[in-house]
C-alpha cells in the first residue's frame, strides 16, 4: 500500500542549502505512523490446528464398531466377532436412511436406536423401544453398522488433540468471558477433561446460558458467538 503527500518538501536559502520544512517533517513522520498501522492489521492469520490422521479416524470406527457389539450384547455370547468387509461411506445427514434401508432388507423393518460416545456404539431397539431380544437381529444390526459409514470429522464428531486444545482455549478467552460481563454464569470443565472426554466432543459454554426468548439467545450468539469456533 503507499500514501501519496503533495506537501512541499523545503526551500533554498541564499547558501544553496535546502531545508527541510516542519510540515515535511510531520508529514514523513505521519506516513510511516500509517504505514506501521496498516501492517500491524495486515498480519497473518492464527493457523488453525491439524485435524485428526487417518490412524484415528480408522479408530474411531474400530470403537463404534466395538462398542455396537458390546451393546447389542453379542459379546456375552462369546462369539467372535466378525471381520468387517470393505465399508460403504455415506454423507452423514443420510446415515439414518442407510442404516433402517440395510435392516428393511434383512427382514427388519421397524426399529429404533440410539448412541453415545463412539465406545458405547449403537444400540437396536424396537418399535415399542424395549432392547432387540432376537439374535439374528442383533447380528444383523451389528453388520449394517459396521459396514454403513460417515467422516466423523466432516460430521463434527471427531476432533485432533490439537484441535481441542485450540477449542477449549477459544471458549475460555473469549466465550465465556463475553458472556460473563452479559450476567451468565458459566462453569469451564477441565482442561484434561474436555480433551480426553469424548462427550465434550457436543459442548459449547453457549448451550449453558440462560435466556428467556430465543430473540435473547440470538443477541447473546450474535454478541458471544459462535457456538464453536470453525476448524
């Protein structure tokens, strides 16, 4: 960027010497006052962290993979469990479609479940909400969940340490600080906590203000916002 000055710079004694005039001097010394300005807003922007490697993502699905076993208590059985044959990855927001579409085709139309942290897995229920008590559906539910797939990263279920750490820093300097001076109250887990508990994976100090209307929550989102910082 330049700064363009039409100033006179001085004028000639009867010696020849050319001096420099006060303006000048104040108009140098404004220019490079700008020039520092401008670059100090310049600066580069803080690099976001490394998102989670391969290895962890390939051991995420290993301990939904597991904890869906578990949970659908085949383990008991003292059954082996299955190799996992080559998985189909879907968009997440189409999981639930995939998931019911590979029951329906194994004879099992109506059914409900839920989840957890990825070690707890998926849990089958029936219509009426009460625990799957066949077997064969249990096996069956455990191969469209262990072959059926989405980027945990992309979905927002899976985080870097890195990652975390970035997160937990932009919730403790600037959420909940912003916040504090609006009258919230607001308790930060642990550092350790936030980042080795994958429950905190969905938490955001702006899910714990207390706000009459949702026109009162949006001013605190637009002010204390976003919920959490992008990766």
């Amino acid at each position: 960027m330049s700064v363009a000055l039409s100033l006179s710079t001085g004028s000639r004694d009867d010696g020849g010497v050319t001096r420099t005039s006060s303006l000048s001097v104040l108009a140098a010394v404004t220019a490079v006052a700008v020039a520092a300005l401008v670059l100090s807003g310049c600066s580069a922007p803080v690099r976001k962290p490394a998102g989670p490697t391969d290895a962890e993502v390939a051991a995420y699905h290993e301990a939904v993979r597991e904890g869906t076993w578990n949970a659908a208590g085949l383990a008991k059985s003292g059954r082996t469990r299955p190799e996992t044959l080559e998985a189909i990855e879907v968009p997440g927001e189409l999981f639930d479609e995939a998931i019911r579409e590979c029951m329906a085709d194994a004879g099992f139309d109506s059914i409900e479940y839920f989840s957890g942290p990825p070690e707890e897995g998926y849990t089958l229920m029936d219509s009426s909400g009460e625990l799957y008590k066949s077997r064969k559906a249990r096996l069956a539910w455990y191969g469209c969940i262990a072959t059926i797939q989405y980027d945990p990263v992309e979905f927002g279920e899976l985080a870097s340490e890195a990652q975390l750490e970035y997160i937990y820093d932009y919730f403790a300097r600037w959420t909940v600080p912003c916040l504090t001076l609006r009258g919230q109250t607001v308790t930060m887990p642990p550092r350790e906590s936030f980042i080795e508990d994958s429950a905190y994976r969905w938490w955001s100090p702006m899910w714990t203000v207390q706000a009459d209307t949702q026109e009162d929550y949006e001013e605190l989102l637009a002010a204390c916002g976003p919920e959490s910082p992008s990766l």
